[in-house]
C-alpha cells in the first residue's frame, strides 16, 4: 500500500544495514520514515512500457507485490527472478503460470 512507513534496520552486524518494515530483530531506536508506492504506480509514472528482467527480494512478500502488479504491466515483463520462502509459494506459482511457461 501508499504511504509513510517507518523502516527499522537490523541489529545483526552480518545483515549489513539491511532491516525491514516489521520489529524483528532490529534496532528498534535505528528507524527511518520512507515514502512507499505500489510498483504498478512507479511503472506508470516512469513511464515504462517493458520489463526485460524483474528482481523481487521482499522476503516472504512476493506473494502480495506481483499479484498487485496491474495484469497489463505484468505481461510485458518478459522474466522475473526472486526467492521462495514458503509463503504462498504454490499460489504465486499458480498465478504466474497465466503469464509465463514455468
């Protein structure tokens, strides 16, 4: 979703600054405010008419972020690339298959 978001960045040494949305495992006192839009929003406004690759690293979120690609931005990706963990990955896979030979 749109909006203001507080990011809190990871208190392990070995995430190397990474962190997340969520208080776990992070330094709760190590935050910042971000502007968030939804990929098909940023598309638009970029003006973007295809996608040769796209890399999703949203940690168990895939899910929810490429299913809210709008349908007529998603079919002019030709591949995307990212992580399973478990999540909904059978549904992902499913929805996917409309648009590409898995």
């Amino acid at each position: 979703k749109e909006g203001c978001y507080t990011y809190y960045f990871s208190n392990i040494p070995a995430d190397f600054g990474g962190g997340g949305f969520k208080k776990i495992k992070c330094n709760k006192n190590k935050k910042i405010k971000l502007l968030v839009t939804t990929i098909g929003k940023f598309i638009r406004e970029a003006k973007i008419k295809k996608i040769d690759i796209l890399k999703i690293d949203t940690e168990g979120m895939e899910f929810d972020i490429i299913t809210a690609i709008p349908r007529n931005i998603l079919k002019h990706v030709k591949f995307i690339t990212g992580e399973c963990h478990g999540i909904r990955d059978l549904e992902l896979f499913l929805y996917l298959s409309e648009f590409f030979n898995l």
